[in-house]
C-alpha cells in the first residue's frame, strides 16, 4: 500500500507541465477558426481542475500523494513578438475550496494555420490540429526535443523519451469522467504516448469536450530498476517485477490526473 507523505502542493507544479509556443515561420490566418469547436477560445473564460498525483521522490525514497485545485482564466487577446494575435492564460492554484486562489503563472494559447498551440513556461505544443478526424496523426512536440529532461520532486526525468506522432480517437463519441462523474456527449481524446519497456513507462492522454475544451487529462511518465521495496540505491533484479504493477514497481516519476469540475 502506497505510504502518503504530505508536502506543499506548490511543490508539485513542475509535474504539471504542458509543453506549447509558438512558431515564427507561420502565417496567422484565423483565430477561431469555427471548425475548433473542441478548443473554443473566448476573453473571461474559465475552468477549474482536480489535480491528483502520485509522485515517486527516488533521491529521498518516498512516495507522495496530494490534490489541489487548478483554475484557468483566458484572459486578454494580445499580440505576440511575432506580430500574431493569442490568448493570455492566468492560471491559478489553491490545494482545495478552502483557500483563496492564487496566482502562479500566465501561459498562452494561439490558433495559427490549422494548429492548436499552447505554450506553459515558454515552451509549446501542438495540442490540436485540423481536421479533427479518426486516426489523425501529428507531431505534437516537434518544438521539443525529445531528450528534454523534466525537474520533479527528487530529480528529473526523460519526459519525451520515445514519443512519437498524436493521434485522435474516439471523435465524436461519449465520455464519461468517473472522477467528477461528468458527461460528455461529443468528446475526441487525444492520445500524446502510450510507451512500455522493462524499465520506462511513458503515458499521456487528452480528452476534449465540445464547446468546452480540456475535460481530462492522465499522465504516467515513471521509471524503475526494480530495486526492492523500500531501497532506492543499487542495483535492482529486472526479471522480478516484470509483470508487477507500474504503481507498485515505480521509483522515480509521477502519475498524474486532471478532471475538469467547474467552467463557464
């Protein structure tokens, strides 16, 4: 059974990332392009956020287990350094209704050519792209490099190690939220990576409401060799967890989920 530790949910936020930006050889053509109704982009929009974690801390040895809450605002239309015209993103945090927001970080988002793109501590991804259809694929980090090593509690890790193209599934079809118990009639997920080996798993998928935009997100990026319980030095035996459970064998890492509870 997994040993909770509290710490400040504050200190969880470099797990939190989602990479975007923007790209200085394109030409803006359309803001909101009608057809992007899976990511509507309008001034005084907001949505709040469960955030669950699980955070495998391997230099201290411990795993740690927190909530907390997430609040986006999009806010003024502006102009970037490129001349094209993008959304302010505030964002806000609070560990739960208790407390008051506060304001942590302003990231952006932008509709250029048929691409989505959102950029979290100036770096972007290409969330989304036209048309949304089954099976779609792009590369939705190819402003990334794919060795990029991502701060976390105890470390970094090799985030994007073995991502390869997004692709779009289940457009268009139900979804159901079993944490916020919400429910989506017309949903297109996004699946960014979905990797396996004896030693790295690497998970992460999007799901889109219409009209609404991010309804839920899940992240599995973790690491192990195996060692055994409760030891985070030496050398571990592959060959003895290869069928166990990546929650119980992790050791370095994080699983992270995100359920949309409130929006305008």
């Amino acid at each position: 059974m997994l040993k909770k530790h509290f710490f400040s949910y504050k200190t969880i936020i470099f797990l939190f990332i989602v990479i975007g930006g923007f790209s200085c050889d394109r030409v803006f053509e359309s803001l909101v392009p009608a057809n992007f109704e899976y990511f509507p982009l309008e001034t005084g929009k907001y949505k709040t956020y469960q955030i669950d974690s699980i955070v495998y801390d391997e230099y201290n040895c411990i795993i740690v287990q927190s909530t907390y809450q997430v609040k986006e605002v999009t806010s003024d239309l502006r102009t970037d350094g490129e001349g094209d015209p993008f959304y302010s993103v505030r964002r806000f945090i609070r560990k739960d209704s208790t407390e008051e927001w506060e304001l942590y970080g302003v990231w952006s988002e932008k509709i250029e050519d048929n691409q989505v793109q959102r950029v979290e501590d100036n770096q972007r991804m290409i969330k989304m792209v036209l048309p949304v259809v089954e099976n779609t694929r792009w590369d939705g980090i190819v402003y990334i490099r794919r060795d990029t090593l991502v701060p976390i509690r105890g470390g970094s890790i090799d985030m994007f190690k073995d991502w390869d193209d997004f692709i779009y599934e289940n457009v268009g079809e139900l979804f159901v939220d079993t944490i916020s118990n919400n429910i989506y009639p017309d949903a297109v997920q996004v699946l960014q990576v979905d990797k396996t080996n004896n030693i790295e798993r690497r998970f992460s998928r999007e799901v889109y409401a219409k009209n609404i935009g991010l309804v839920y997100k899940e992240m599995w990026i973790l690491d192990t060799q195996c060692r055994p319980p409760g030891t985070c030095t030496g050398v571990g035996d592959i060959s003895t967890c290869l069928f166990t459970p990546w929650e119980i064998k992790a050791e370095k890492g994080f699983i992270l989920t995100q359920s949309l509870i409130d929006y305008n």
